[in-house]
C-alpha cells in the first residue's frame, strides 16, 4: 500500500506537467480546430530558454534558489509567449481560411523548425539544468514527497486555477468562448477574433514553457529534441479529457501521469511510453469526445 501512494505522488508530480501543456493543446483547438503539433516544441523551448537565461543571466546554475526560479520561469514564459504569438501571427493566420490538411501540414512544419533551429542555436548535446534547489525529500510517514514534486503541484495547481479563472470568469475569456462557438457571430458582436486567437497563442504558450521549467527541474536534462515525448503524451492527455475542454485537459493529464507511474512501478519501465498511445487507441474506440467531451453532430 506505501508503494501505491508513492506511485500515485510521483504520478500527480508528472501528470500536472502533462495538464499543464495539454491545456495549450485543448485551447488552440477549442478556438481554432487546430491541432497545434508545434506546441511540444514550445514547451521545449521554455526549458532551453531557462536553462539559458539560468546559465547566461544569473547564479542560478551555480546557487539555485526560489528567487531565482522565479525570475528564470517568468522570463520563460514571457520569451514563449512573443514565440507563440509570432507562430500565430506568421505561420497560421495567413492560411486561416484554406483546408484544414494545410494547417496540418504547417504545424508538423514549426515543429520540426523549432526542433532543428534549436539543434542550430544550442547544439544537439544535451545540457544539465538546475534551477530548483534540491533539497531533502517530505517524509509523509513511509511516503516520501520529493521537494521538487510538491513545487511541481504547487506551481502548477494555481496556474490552471488562473487558466480557469481567465477562461470562465473574465470579459476575455467570455470572447474566447463565443469565438470557439461560432467565430463568425463572434465577429459580427464585435469581438476581435484575430485577438483573442492570438491571446490563445500566447496564454497555452506561457502555460507550456512554465512545464518545461518544472520538467527540466524533474528530470535535469535539456535538449532540442526533448518536446517530442511530452508534447505527444500531452495531446494524449487532451484527447483523454476532451479535446477542446479545459477541465478535460487537467484530468486526463493527471491520469496519464498516473497511468504511467503504476504501470512503471508494477509492470515494467519500458512499458511507460507505451501505455500513453494504448490509452489514445481506447479512447478512440470506446470514446472519441473524450471523458468529458461531448460528442457533436456534423452534417455531411
């Protein structure tokens, strides 16, 4: 039983990253119907610009501290969210209106340019990364609570609380729900589509570089092909949920992390990668809206 718990911490720890970059999936597409296979390598990129700024602008590489982090995810987030927006702004817009195959075709593009720009800017050698200082672990009785883990939790927590917050409760996210539902009313109210698609961009953006931190502080290794994994686990994790739904975002997150910690911990290791593409199969056969998606009918 000890074991189970330790499983289900490590799981949450690793599934709140997974929410984290999930939700810039499940915006994107719940505005756009596009589905974003850049945003992986948006969450690569936070880590490398975290571990450049941690190793070119402060201490941190030499004397991690709290301060220190904060300022190295915050200039993160805001580096990823200019990113984000200039995606949007040169890649998607001016084929906004063309058959959805070409959308396709220019994510799987910016993919691979930000893959192999990175590859060009810093080198394919993967680089050590620690910016959280790693200090001793939580004993919770025989449970041991990683001092990175709980950062992890209470880092990403109150940044999907914000999204929430944003989506739900303020005069933009109200545009941005209207414009998922019908882009075309939208505009006719008078609400600038083109904003708040590119606010999209931006928040998902700044969401995925702030897990590239925290996943750079887990596993203290960056390098330019590192969003591949994650980002494919992540869109698991959305369609999981319900592509398109924010709440479906953070939960199919945290049980992909969850998923992948018990099976590691009772089956085998090399079996961690695997589950996450048997999760997608089956819930494309017993489900397709996902677990709190709502199916829709199309006229064909």
């Amino acid at each position: 039983m000890i074991e189970l718990f330790q499983h289900i911490i490590d799981g949450i720890s690793v599934g709140a990253i997974y929410a984290l970059i999930a939700l810039g999936y499940t915006m994107v597409y719940g505005v756009l119907k596009l589905i974003n296979f850049a945003h992986g390598d948006v969450f690569m990129l936070g880590a490398m610009m975290g571990w450049y700024v941690s190793s070119r602008w402060t201490s941190e590489a030499r004397n991690p501290s709290i301060f220190g982090v904060l300022w190295v995810t915050l200039a993160s987030m805001a580096i990823c969210g200019v990113v984000g927006f200039l995606i949007e702004r040169l890649a998607y817009r001016p084929i906004r209106s063309s058959p959805r195959l070409n959308s396709l075709i220019t994510a799987i593009g910016m993919s691979f340019l930000l893959e192999y720009g990175g590859q060009y800017l810093f080198g394919a050698t993967p680089r050590f990364f620690n910016v959280l200082p790693h200090n001793a672990p939580i004993h919770i009785g025989s449970v041991s609570l990683g001092y990175v883990d709980a950062v992890t939790v209470l880092v990403a927590v109150p940044l999907m609380y914000i999204l929430q917050f944003i989506v739900f409760h303020t005069r933009m996210g109200r545009a941005m729900r209207a414009v998922s539902f019908n882009p075309d009313t939208a505009a006719l109210m008078g609400i600038n589509v083109d904003l708040v698609i590119s606010f999209t961009f931006v928040l998902g953006s700044t969401l995925a570089a702030a897990a590239g931190i925290l996943f750079a502080s887990k596993y203290p290794s960056v390098h330019p092909l590192m969003g591949l994994m994650p980002g494919l686990k992540a869109f698991v994790a959305a369609v999981l949920g319900g592509i398109g739904n924010v709440p479906g975002a953070m939960l199919g997150g945290l049980l992909l992390g969850l998923a992948e910690q018990i099976v590691s911990g009772y089956l085998s290791s090399s079996w961690r990668d695997a589950v996450a593409f048997a999760i997608l199969i089956l819930i494309l056969l017993v489900k397709p809206s996902g677990l709190l998606g709502r199916g829709e009918a199309e006229k064909v």
